[in-house]
C-alpha cells in the first residue's frame, strides 16, 4: 500500500486554559490575605477597578454588585443577602442615639477590655459571630488603628544591649559583648563558640570567656548558654540548687529523654522520691529563656465561613464579608475616557482593561459563590461533628463533595485549601473534615480515622498506674465497640499525637503516684 499525503477535517473538543480561566482557578485556592494582596495590585494596575468603600454612608461612582454581596445560606443552600443587614444594624445606632452623643465618645475612657466585657454582657453572655473581625468602637473609617497604637515589641537583643551597657567594661571588651550579642539565637543560646569569636576580633581567648561569663549573668536567667545542660545549670544555680547530685543529674539528659529513670536513679544515688523532686525541678525550668522577648505578634486564624445553629436545629452557613475584597468596575470612568480615545491603541487598551475588570469582578463572586457551596456541602455531610463532637466525625473525601455539588475533584480541592470554617466547636480548616475511613467490625458503618485517634486519647487519658493499656488491649477494646483497626495503625496514630509507648507510660506514672 503506497503512502500518499492527504488533507482532512476533524472536529473536536479540548479544554483551552486561557489567561482569564487560569486567574478564575487562581483565586479559588487563594487565602483571603493573598486574595486580598491580589486584588490590590489590580487595583493599581487597572485604571477602570475601584475599591468599593464599606462605610455606611459610601455611595459608590457606580453602584454595582461586589463579590460575597449575597453570599449567605442557610444549610439546606438557600442565599439571601448579608452585607446589607450588617451595615444596617438599627439597634446600633438606636443606642446611640439615645446616649445623646457621637458613637466615638461612647468608650473614650474605658480600656478595651472593659469595652469587650460590657458588649458581651449587653449581648447576655452571647457572641454574634456575624460581627466577628469587624473594627469596633467607631463608624469613622479615619481612626487609627488599635494595632498602630502599640509600642514595639523589646526584642532580646535589645534587652541585653541594654544591660551591657550599665556593665563596667572597657571599650574592647564592650565590643566583645556586642558580638557575642548578635550571636544569640531568638531561643537565647550563643550559636557560636568563645574560639570563632576571638579569632574573628583578634582578642584574647580567655578575656571572650570571662564576657561570656558576664553575659550569662544578664536577665533572662538561663542567656548565653552554649547548650541546654549549661543553660538549666544556669537556672539552677540562680535558685541556689546545683549541688553535686543535680549537676551529675543534668550530666545525664540523654537518660531523661529515654525515660531511663532507673540508671538515673543508679548513676545519682537517690531513691525514687528525690528523683521525682528533681524531674519537677528540672519541669519548672525554662529550656528556651529568650523566646519572651521579640516575639512578633501572633495573627489570628481569620474564618471564611461562620457556621451558625438555627432555632429549627439546623446550621446557618455564611461568608465572612469582611475577608472579600468589594471592587466596582467605574463604567461612568470608561465611558468618559473612551469618548476622548482618539488613536486604535489606546481604545483596545481601554477595552482590554474594561474586559479584565468585569472578569475580575465575576471570578471574585463566582469564587465566593463556590466556597459557598463547598462549605454548605461539608456542614450538611458532618452535621454529627458540628451537633456531638469528633467522634461523630464522618469519613468524608472530596469525591463525595464534589459529587453532591456537581463539581470536579479538583475544584474542591482548591476551594478547600487555606480557608478555614468557624463553627461553635472551633475554628477548623477545611481539610480538616476530610479524613480516611477506617472499617467496622460486622459490615457496620465505616469510621472516621480522626474520630478513631480521639477515641485513643480518652482511653490512654482514663488510664491509672495499674491499668495502662498496650496498643493490643487498645485494639481489643475499639474491636468491642465497633472499629476494626491494626495494632499498628494505633501504634502510629498515637505516635502523631506524641504519646509514649505502654512502658513508658507506666514508669511515668509509677514516678508520680
């Protein structure tokens, strides 16, 4: 058969991923801080996007319909419309009003925390989770805020240039402890020998010891060590109880962390109720003294979504609106500018930026929309966790979600990660309420494998010195109620939650009673 070329048609489908299409997938797997950061250099980008302002009295260019506006459902998935409702809280200003004076002056000596207790005690000791990460205390979008008002944090550096200075030292020996300073880890341990530091400055070995000598003497009490036996010899001997028995005790670290409490008590020569006292000893320390100091402060989980529970028994799912950037597309703007465009470029340039605007705007709501959806599916399929708590957790994967809501795997996927859902129970991620399955004994319902490691801790937390149970007995007893697993699944389950084997558990035990 000879080979000839030819020319023919085919018709067919394929999935084309365009620049718009690969930004709508974007923003789904984006966090709200990165979504936010996003939108923002949008904003800055685009001539025709504006942010929306979310004072009540703002009245938009153009009004239009901003992403999460109408983001809100109950849990059998209606939606109706929560921005609205907040930023038009009657009660609010009806409580101002009759104060006869501005909503600034209302808290203007009382201290924050007095603040916080008065609104829960106004709201009868319940917190209305809607107005969870909303700025209080004034409808002034000007004020300040809080966090500008606090000092900085003193960092450990700091602190301990400070006592070096009201030290008597000579201007070499001063540099000296500079160095040595900046050689302190944020955990308050020297990262760097006394032989680097003098070969580094050209000064003599002993004179950097005898600073480093000074330097430990320095508040925290434990800084400067070189080593974790040095740094709680330090602690201990400021507390006047480093004798000799002590010093051979913290010698042997390496025993304590086995739990090898029996060659401890053989190397130090003390019974049973002097080695307990001095585990205490050794408990009521501080292994990383300079972790109190240039801590930067610690940011809050921002939930996504809040779960709320309804009078009817059910849950009420909604988007948090603070976390969803509002952006109109100016039309008054474009129309204007466009209407004095004389050359080609610079109408397809408008156009292109008119184009990216209104998709930008439809993939912001569309994502709301989503995350919406997702959230409503994952309360309605674990309503036992939200009702009972962890052991009614659910083996759930994303294929079933995906299923129920008519949405491809991967979809939920990216909607699912790093966002996190609020419920009376906590604030959990969203991947939290995917866990494995783990069979029933006599073909009954599957069980959830984060269920099955909570069920571990009861049991190993009802445990006394005489009934510490072995991963066989823990076996045997979630056998009796209904959970075929292997011992050394248990094993490894309760290896991640950082709890002992059977025998070590029973020396401690033995060592406290």
């Amino acid at each position: 058969m000879a080979l000839t070329p030819k020319m023919e048609l085919r018709q067919g489908q394929s999935l084309v991923m365009t620049p718009q299409l690969q930004q709508a997938i974007k923003l789904l797997q984006l966090s709200n801080l990165d979504l936010q950061s996003y939108v923002a250099d949008q904003l800055e980008q685009n001539p025709l996007l504006e942010a929306e302002d979310r004072s009540p009295d703002a009245s938009p260019s153009e009004p239009q319909d901003s992403p999460g506006e109408s983001a809100k459902a109950s849990g059998e998935g209606g939606e109706a419309d929560t921005a609205d409702t907040l930023l038009k809280d009657t009660d609010n200003f009806d409580r101002v009003a009759d104060l006869d004076t501005d909503h600034d002056n209302v808290y203007a000596d009382q201290s924050v925390a007095d603040r916080a207790e008065s609104t829960v005690a106004e709201a009868g000791g319940a917190i209305d989770w809607s107005t969870v990460g909303r700025s209080g205390g004034s409808f002034n979008a000007d004020d300040p805020d809080f966090e500008a008002s606090l000092t900085p944090n003193l960092t450990l550096r700091d602190h301990l240039a400070e006592q070096l200075a009201m030290v008597m030292l000579t201007p070499a020996e001063r540099l000296v402890g500079a160095d040595l300073i900046d050689s302190v880890n944020e955990a308050g341990y020297l990262t760097t020998s006394a032989e680097a530091v003098a070969d580094r400055i050209g000064a003599p070995l002993e004179d950097v010891d005898e600073i480093i000598r000074i330097l430990q003497t320095f508040d925290p009490v434990g800084v400067c060590a070189r080593d974790l036996r040095e740094c709680l010899s330090l602690q201990l001997k400021e507390r006047d109880r480093l004798d000799p028995i002590m010093a051979t005790f913290l010698e042997h670290l390496e025993l304590v962390a086995r739990q090898d409490f029996s060659g401890l008590m053989r190397i130090c020569g003390v019974d049973r109720e002097d080695l307990s006292e001095m585990l205490a000893e050794l408990r009521a320390l501080n292994p990383k003294p300079g972790m109190s100091f240039g801590g930067d402060a610690i940011q809050p989980v921002v939930p996504d979504v809040f779960v709320l529970p309804k009078a009817d028994g059910g849950w009420q799912v909604e988007l948090n609106s603070e976390t969803l950037p509002r952006v109109l597309v100016n039309a008054r703007y474009f129309a204007e500018v466009s209407g004095h465009a004389g050359g080609k470029d610079d109408k397809a340039y408008l156009t292109e930026c008119l184009n990216q605007a209104n998709w930008l705007v439809k993939s912001l709501d569309q994502r709301a929309r989503t995350i919406l959806k997702v959230s409503t599916e994952i309360v309605r399929q674990q309503d036992g966790f939200l009702a009972h708590g962890v052991r009614y957790l659910r083996p759930l994967n994303l294929r079933t979600i995906a299923e129920a809501i008519s949405m491809h795997e991967s979809t939920v996927s990216r909607v699912t990660s790093n966002k996190y859902m609020a419920t009376p129970r906590g604030v959990f991620e969203l991947k939290y309420f995917f866990t494995s399955a783990i069979s029933a004994t006599e073909g009954g319902e599957a069980h959830s494998a984060e269920a099955v490691r909570a069920r571990i801790k009861d049991l190993i937390d009802e445990e006394t010195a005489r009934t510490v149970l072995s991963d066989d007995k823990i076996v045997d007893v979630l056998k009796v109620e209904g959970i075929d697993i292997a011992r050394r699944t248990v094993a490894k389950y309760r290896e991640a939650m950082r709890i002992p084997s059977s025998v070590q558990r029973r020396r401690l035990k033995k060592l406290s009673a």
